[in-house]
C-alpha cells in the first residue's frame, strides 16, 4: 500500500474541529495530514476572559491552531496568509487583503501547489453554502473545487512545474463536510427548551443542513470524542461559555461528536453502493 496522504482546506482557525476526529484517526494509523488554513480567523469575536486584542487577535489563533493541529496529529499546517473577510456584510468585507477580495484562481493557485507539493489522494473542504453561508467558507470551497480538477494537469499554472519542481499530482477523491439537518434540529429543540437563543450561526446550520439522505461517508470516531474537545479548547479566543455550544448538555454534546459526516463530492473511483466508512476506500 502506498503511503497514503489527506489535506484538508478551510478558512479559519477551529473550522478544522469538524473533521478532528478522523484527521486523528487517520494520522493514528500512519497517515500523513495537511492542514490549509486560508486566514487567521482576524475578523471574530473574542471569548471573555481570552489575553487577545484585535491588534494582535491573528497571531493568538494561529497559536491555538498551532496547539489544536499538534493534538490531533497534523504534521503540515499551511497558511495562505488572507486575512479574515468577517461575517456576510461586515465592514471587513471590503478589505483588499481579505480573502473575499482575492483573485478565486490565485487561490486556487495557492491550494494547487500544496497538492503537488504534499500530494494528497483524499481531500476535505466546505459544502457549498460553506456549512452557514461565511463567505470566506464558500470561497476556500470554490478555490478547493477548482484545484482538485487541475492540480493533475500540466497546463494550469505551468510555472510551478517549471521553476519549483513541482509535478502534476491528482486528488482521487474530494469530500465535502456535511452537517447532517437531524443533528442540529436536535441541538436548537434542546436549545428553546432551556431558553437559550439560537446565534446566527445556528440559525444558519438549521437553514443550510444537509438532509440526512444525502451524507454519503460516516467515520467513526467515538474513540476520539474526548481529543476532539481537548482540540477545540486550544481555540480558546472562540469558546464563549455563553454560546449555545456551551449550554448543550455535555452528553448530547459529547454523543453528537462520536461521527463525523460527509459528502463524497468527486471521486476518480468507482464508489462501492451503500455508506462509505473509510476514505481510502478503494485507493491503493
């Protein structure tokens, strides 16, 4: 079996908690993990109590990616040094170092040479709707998209083979984070019955979830419920005690955590019928 190799692509710091666990599964048993980070989550709300400043917010959650990376096994972090563009109509928006203002095929330009350089045959990114509509979610989504179909080529962005040595590589399989709808109508049920109300975000899963038919991959990760969170609390500037997450009941939490669920968006391989349970499912 040759070595195999997955890379993951996002925007912020924590967005990676939504596949912890089997990124730490995986590295567990000897695969090699890539991290992309677009941003350093500059534009977000800082918890109560976090030593961080605006000023000097990007440098405190590269750290914490930093810690949360480490925990899970993620042996490359790569940052493609866009700043964050905030939420959809935020002032940060309009930013031109933001990553909503990049040029997509520069970034995608970015995410093809990562690919050739680390070589991936599995890779993870957003849905579409970027899992609740953050516009720089949907743009990593849209870059990721592009350099799964050309990384392998020669003709796309020839100069990084020409003067970095780099070869073509192509991606076997691309899949997309799936927040499956049953899930987070069981959080915001548990949420109105103590009162609690539902944050923009949450408000945004309930309209954007897949429905649970669609999910094509289930990894089981139960054995790693408890490194996720110790990996989500490295992300200490972003756990609010007072978010809805905070005031889920540890155990429905904990129950919610135990699989993660995906969307296999494209494949080059002919898929087996039925619920895939293993990314590497026919890579050899």
């Amino acid at each position: 079996m040759a070595h195999k190799r997955l890379l993951g692509a996002y925007a912020h710091p924590d967005d990676e908690q939504g596949v912890s666990g089997l990124m730490r599964k995986y590295a567990s048993e000897g695969v090699e993990v890539t991290l992309v980070c677009a941003t350093r989550g500059e534009a977000g709300e800082i918890a109560p109590g976090v030593n961080a400043t605006p000023e000097n917010l990007g440098q405190v959650r590269e750290e914490e990616l930093r810690c949360a990376a480490d925990k899970i096994g993620v042996q490359n972090v790569c940052f493609l040094d866009y700043r964050d563009s905030g939420m959809d109509g935020a002032p940060e928006n309009n930013d031109p170092r933001c990553l909503l203002r990049a040029h997509l095929f520069e970034v995608a330009e970015k995410l093809t040479r990562l690919i050739r350089r680390h070589k991936p045959q599995v890779m993870l990114t957003f849905d579409p709707n970027g899992g609740y509509g953050h516009p720089d979610h949907i743009r990593i989504h849209q870059a990721a998209l592009i350099a799964y179909f050309v990384s392998g080529d020669a003709r796309a962005y020839p100069e990084q083979i020409a003067r970095e040595d780099l070869q073509p590589w192509t991606v076997s399989k691309l899949y997309w984070g799936a927040f499956p709808r049953s899930r987070f109508e069981r959080y915001a049920q548990l949420a109105q019955q103590a009162g609690i109300e539902l944050n923009v975000p949450m408000q945004e899963f309930l309209k954007r979830a897949m429905p649970d038919e669609v999910i094509t991959t289930k990894i089981d990760v139960a054995d790693f419920v408890d490194l996720k969170l110790s990996a989500l609390y490295c992300h200490a500037s972003q756990q609010n005690p007072n978010s809805i997450w905070g005031k889920i009941p540890q155990d429905i939490r904990r129950a919610g955590l135990k699989v993660e669920t995906l969307i296999r968006a494209e494949s080059r391989i002919v898929a087996p019928p039925g619920i895939e349970t293993d990314l590497f499912t026919g890579i050899e």
